[in-house]
C-alpha cells in the first residue's frame, strides 16, 4: 500500500473539510436547506413574512402566512398552522402546494419554521425548545398579529413528514389546543427508531432531539405510547393520510389500527404516490375538506 505523504496544511484543511460536513449533517436540526423562494400566488389572497423575537429559542424567527387580501373591519377567522418536514423548509407549503387558496375562504395559514426539530422540545439541547416556541410564541404573535379567532374551535394544525409526526403529538398530549390535526405521510415511527450505524448522524440527532434510546424523554414523545393513554374524547380529530408508496406506510397503518381499538375521532386515508410533494399537494383538498368540517367556519362578515 502506497502511503501519500500531504503537507501538514493540506492534511488539517482536510479534517476540518470533514468534520464541517459530519456537522452539517447531524447538525440539520439548527436550519434547513436554503433553496429559491417562489411563494405561488392566489386571487383574492394576501401573503406576509414575520420574524419576531421568540422568548423560547431566545432568537429571531420568520413565519409565513396567507391571509384573505380584504378582511371586513372587526372580523375574525379560524387559523391553520402548517408543519414542514425536517431538512426543508417552512416556505415549501408556499412555494410546492396549492395550500394557500384556503385562505380565499376565509382562513389565516400560518406557516411555522420547525427547522429538523420535530417540533419539540429537545431533551439534551437546552436552546431547541421548539415546542415552547410554536405553542407559546408563535401562536400568541400570529393571535396579535393578524384577525384570528384565538380559541380550540377555530385553531387546526397540519403537517407534512416531520410535521405530521408533530400534528399527531401534539393532539395526542395538548388536545386543548387544536379542534383539527391533519397529519400527512407523518413520521409517527421516529421515537421508536433504533440506532443504525448506516445512518449514525440520524440517529445521534434523534439521540439530542428525543433523548437516548429507552429513555422517558423518547417515551413521552413517541406516539405509539401516547395513544394508549390519551382521552380519545378530548383529542382533537385526526386526519391521517400517507401515499400507497410511501415508506412510512407500514407503521403508520400500525399506529392507525391503535386509533381504532381506542375508538378516537379519525379518519385514514391512502393515495397513489410516495413522500413528497407531488403525492402531498394531492392529499391537502381532501385534508382541508374534512378540517372545514371539523372547525369553525369563518365569521360571515369576515371577507368583503
């Protein structure tokens, strides 16, 4: 074997080349791909970026949001936020979906930046208090920002991929906060998840998100452990739905067989496609059909 003999300088730039790349990989959970921003647009719609201070993360963040373009003076509308997937971006429901047309009926989309932090407080990360941030901040700045209605009944959230999985949490353990979790192609399995070498940066950051494997912090987020406590009478509706070739297909039918023996208030569904936003976009018309129907329905003066 023919050992190559690098200059000191050459060597060290080298390491350091590599640990920035381990970094970024396991590190996904401090941001997301940065990509081109083409939010579309919709007649009869408005669409506003906010960053404000969250008390939470102790940082600024930026949220998006659609909202009716004429809101009669004193009026008042249900709001829905949107969870993104982990490595994206919470500008994907604009710039991939065709989600912002709800807003035409009377609806504030608020479109919450979640990072790769699945939306939760971090067990061994003290600064990613995700949950505090989307709970507390967030939902109190859009609330003050904008014409919602700051009740349970006129509150949904729905979410893709990491996002789902965090809809499904957070029905299942703050049911006083949403009358409607839609959850689409969720991650409901990623508590649960074993440590892979293959995938070690993965795993690790699951390790920092949810705690070690075993551990209560894991349990207290991992859905399949909370639907066997949860009140299926105070839980919010759920909307589940996933592609006939998505990979997470297999526990998310096992987590919706636990719905049914407890008896909770859902509805499952399955789509030609696999976990992405081509198969996603499909599934949002019959998600916002069954949320419609489960909240309020915006205030008759509410649009001119």
């Amino acid at each position: 074997m023919r050992i190559i003999d690098l200059p000191m300088k050459v060597a060290l730039r080298l390491c350091c080349l590599a640990i920035a790349a381990l970094a970024a990989l396991a590190g996904c959970h401090r941001g997301q791909l940065t990509l081109a921003d083409h939010p579309r647009s919709f007649p009869g719609v408005a669409s506003k970026d906010v960053t404000f201070h969250s008390s939470a993360l102790d940082r600024n963040m930026t949220y998006r949001a659609y909202l009716p373009q004429d809101v009669s003076a004193g009026a008042r509308l249900p709001a829905i936020y949107l969870l993104h997937g982990c490595g994206t971006s919470f500008r994907d429901w604009s710039n991939y979906s065709d989600v912002g047309a709800y807003a035409a009926k009377g609806f504030v989309l608020v479109m919450v930046d979640g990072a790769c932090s699945y939306y939760v407080n971090a067990a061994l990360d003290s600064k990613d208090k995700y949950e505090d941030y989307f709970v507390h901040d967030l939902i109190s700045d859009a609330e003050t920002r904008f014409p919602i209605l700051g009740d349970r009944g006129n509150r949904a959230v729905v979410g893709v991929s990491m996002g789902g999985f965090a809809a499904v949490k957070l029905a299942l353990t703050r049911p006083e906060l949403f009358a409607f979790a839609g959850a689409i192609s969720p991650a409901v399995d990623v508590p649960s998840r074993s440590f892979s070498a293959k995938r070690w940066s993965q795993s690790m950051r699951f390790r920092t998100t949810f705690g070690p494997s075993g551990s209560e912090t894991r349990m207290r987020s991992d859905p399949f452990i909370l639907v066997k406590s949860a009140d299926p009478d105070r839980t919010p509706y759920l909307y589940v739905t996933a592609g006939e070739q998505e990979p997470l297909l297999p526990p998310i039918r096992r987590f919706v067989s636990l719905l049914k023996q407890r008896n909770f208030a859902f509805e499952f569904h399955t789509k030609p496609g696999g976990h992405d936003w081509t198969e996603w976009d499909t599934q949002i018309p019959g998600c916002f059909e069954s949320l419609m129907a489960h909240v309020h329905q915006p205030q008759s003066s509410a649009t001119k």
